[in-house]
C-alpha cells in the first residue's frame, strides 16, 4: 500500500480535524484538502491562521480551541500542540503526520532523536550519504513536513528523518534504524516529570522489529528487555581518527561533534562508505548555525554564538570546545532543569565573567549568591541580552572569547533559538 491509498484509507468519510496550523498543520491541510475524501476538514489553532481557507472550513481558535477534539473521528496533532488531557480520555483518535509517515516507510527511515545533537547528526549523515551515490532524502524536525517529500520517494529511496520528542510522544511505529544519541532534563514545562520526557524519546525504537538496528549513545541507560532491536551503543573511539585537528579542515568543533561524527560513521559504514570517503566528506560538511557558531571578533574578542544550547550538558560541552573563553551569556525561558552541576562546573572553569539574562538566569543568579566561594568570579545579572552584550564589551579581555550558551529554552524572549542567536549577532555588529 502506498503512502497516499494508506493516508486516504485512514481519512476517508471521517470528520477530520488538524490541531495547531503551523508549518506541519498547512502541510497536512494542503495534502488532505487536494485528496478531497474526508466528510469534513476542520482546523483548531490558539490563533487565526492568516490562510484563505474554503467556505466550508471551520477554523476554531482561542482559550478555547482544544475543547472540540471530540466532536471529530480523528485528529492530526501538530508537534507544538500541548494536551490538557491523557490521549486515552478522548474519544477521538489522534495521531501525526509522523505516525502516519512511519507507518508507510519505516523500513526506508533513519530516525534521529536526542536532547542534543540530532540536527547535526541528521544534516552530516545526509551530506555524507547523499555524496555517496545513495539516494536520500533529508525531512522531518530539521524544517521539512514529512508530507512535503513523498513525492520524491520510491522503493529505494533513504530517509534521513530528524525528529522531536513531541513528533514521538503519541507515535505507535519506529523506524527500521533508530538513533538515540543522548537524553537530558529538557522540555520539563512541558512534560510531568522527566521520566515521561525519556518515555516520549524512547518510542524511536519501542515499536521496532526484532530486525531493526538501534544505535544508542554509550551513556543511554536502557532497561531490561526494553529494545528488542539490536543495540550499537556508539562512542567517539570508533572514529578512524582521535580529533579534528588531527584531519585538518573540518569546521566541526568539541568532543561532542567527535561523539556525533561517531554515530554518523557506524551508519555510513552500512551504506559502503570508506574511512578516506567519510573524512573527505567530513572536511566539505559546513556546519549549521547557532550551534558553537564563530560569528566574529570585535576590539580583540571573539565572539560564539551558541543559541541551541538549551541544556546544561550541552553548555558545559560548549564551553569545554572553546579554550579561551573568559566571559558567557545564560539564561532565558526557565523550565525547571538543575542548574547544580552547570554551577559546579563554572565555579571551577576558567571563565572569569558569568553573564545572566532572563526568568532562568535570575535562578542561576540567586543559587550562585549561595555560594561561600565564587572564586573571584564576576556574577551579574543584565535582565536582559542586550544589556548582556554591553556589559560582555566591558568586562572581556582583549585575545579571550565571549559565549552565548544559553542553557535554558528561548521562549516568551524570542520567537526560537534562531532569532535570539541572530539578535546576538545584531547587537554586537550592527551598533
């Protein structure tokens, strides 16, 4: 069954409702309204959608856009949508363009998940792949709706798909190869407990088949019996070298880009990919933005823009990357996580300037004043980044470099990761 008689067998004759009308929710509209089977085709987002829809659509916003989900036989979730509710005390079925998608290629999927890493885990494996005559495709969490490239597929076609906990939170299938790189306290606003944030990243291989492969970060703890896939646990010793430096040219920088490049070998492996063909293609490979970015020295300094970083165990690998680093930029959206290891392990870095901006960073702030001794350390809190950056220019030496490694979530401050790394940027050149 293909792709499209699967979607329009699940469709057809329901009332069909999609929930949140972002990019994924307009991607799911445009393919559903074109096969034209569905009784009704009605959109529920927290804000109107600026979209021409057909006379016959409602569209239900406000506080009040989750209270309809059981007026319909079936609902597609878009990512970004938080349930009020259990999925099993609604009468309607929900699912995702994810499940939908899984269900039809699993076989022909590498799926990706982490709390970090997976973007560029995603982006290198389908460089890599992809310049080694293998027909593949690159979807998913990196920016494209699955629905958007089942055009392009066909029998023999790789899938590189990135994805999100909230992608796998309700999905029912996992794809033939599964990735794991890492779990860390993350998206804790959102879910009740870390244990159900681990619960929603393990469903990329608890659905799989004994046949499948999983590939797991060596510091994944899994329980008994809990994959019956095969497991790879994947370090950075597997690489046929010891460091960037030691390959020259690659723009990939920190032991933690080694630990992804690692996860990236072992698959490309599979495909007949050589050591010499995985490195040239390593050196060609121009990583993506915002993460451990050099955008620039300004009077002597060098600045890193490091806005994915939304974790503590990411920050800390940030800072480790970077040797020089005297002076760095936390805090944002406050969701919970333990800053007591970040705290420990700045207090006994080399940094001498500790910059907090935001909800987050007015937390890490006051557990610092805590501390008995701050080792000479410089603990200031700006409220927020542009205040950050100008006093960055005052405090830094010249010949150290400055970081943006958040370790806290970008919203309610900006729009995502992207626009607070691209405000740094701005504040820094453009005044």
């Amino acid at each position: 069954m293909t792709m499209i008689e699967l979607l329009t067998d699940i469709v057809k004759n329901k009332n069909v409702l999609i929930l949140g009308f972002g990019k994924e929710g307009q991607s799911t509209y445009n393919l559903l309204n074109k096969l034209n089977v569905c009784k009704r085709l009605d959109i529920s987002d927290i804000k109107m959608p600026d979209y021409k829809f057909s006379s016959e659509t409602m569209v239900y916003t406000g506080d009040t856009y989750l209270d309809c989900l059981d007026s319909y036989d079936l609902v597609f979730k878009s990512p970004g949508v938080v349930l009020p509710k259990d999925i099993h005390e609604y009468k309607c079925r929900i699912t995702s363009q994810t499940e939908v998608f899984l269900a039809a290629y699993r076989r022909q999927v590498i799926g990706i998940t982490g709390t970090k890493g997976k973007s560029t885990v995603s982006t290198l494996l389908y460089h890599v792949l992809s310049n080694s005559n293998v027909k593949c495709i690159l979807a998913g969490n990196i920016g494209t709706p699955v629905f958007d490239v089942i055009d392009n597929i066909d029998k023999d076609t790789v899938i590189v798909l990135e994805l999100s906990c909230h992608q796998l939170e309700y999905c029912n299938y996992s794809p033939a190869i599964a990735v794991l790189l890492n779990i860390y306290e993350d998206h804790l606003d959102h879910y009740k407990s870390f244990e159900a944030y681990k619960k929603a990243k393990k469903n990329i291989f608890l659905h799989q088949h004994a046949s499948d492969t999983l590939y797991c970060g060596e510091e994944v703890i899994l329980d008994n019996d809990e994959a019956i896939s095969r497991v790879f646990y994947i370090n950075a010793d597997i690489l046929p070298f010891k460091s960037f430096e030691s390959i020259g040219d690659v723009k990939l920088k920190g032991v933690h880009n080694l630990k992804n490049c690692a996860f990236v070998y072992a698959i490309s492996k599979n495909f007949g990919v050589s050591d010499d063909g995985f490195i040239s293609l390593l050196q060609t490979y121009k990583p993506l933005r915002h993460r451990l970015e050099y955008i620039g020295t300004k009077h002597g300094v060098e600045y890193y823009d490091d806005s994915i970083s939304t974790t503590v165990e990411s920050t800390i690998n940030a800072i480790k990357s970077i040797e020089n680093v005297e002076t760095i930029i936390l805090g944002g959206m406050d969701r919970g996580i333990d800053y007591t290891n970040l705290i420990r392990f700045l207090l006994n870095s080399k940094i001498k300037n500790i910059l907090l901006i935001y909800e987050s960073g007015k937390r890490i702030y006051e557990l610092f004043k805590q501390e008995t001794d701050l080792h000479n350390k410089k603990i200031i809190y700006c409220s927020d980044l542009e205040r950050a950056i100008k006093m960055a220019q005052d405090v830094t030496s010249k010949g150290t470099a400055c970081l943006l490694s958040p370790a806290s979530a970008s919203y309610g401050h900006f729009k995502n990761f992207e626009e607070r790394g691209d405000a740094f940027k701005h504040l820094l050149f453009d005044y």
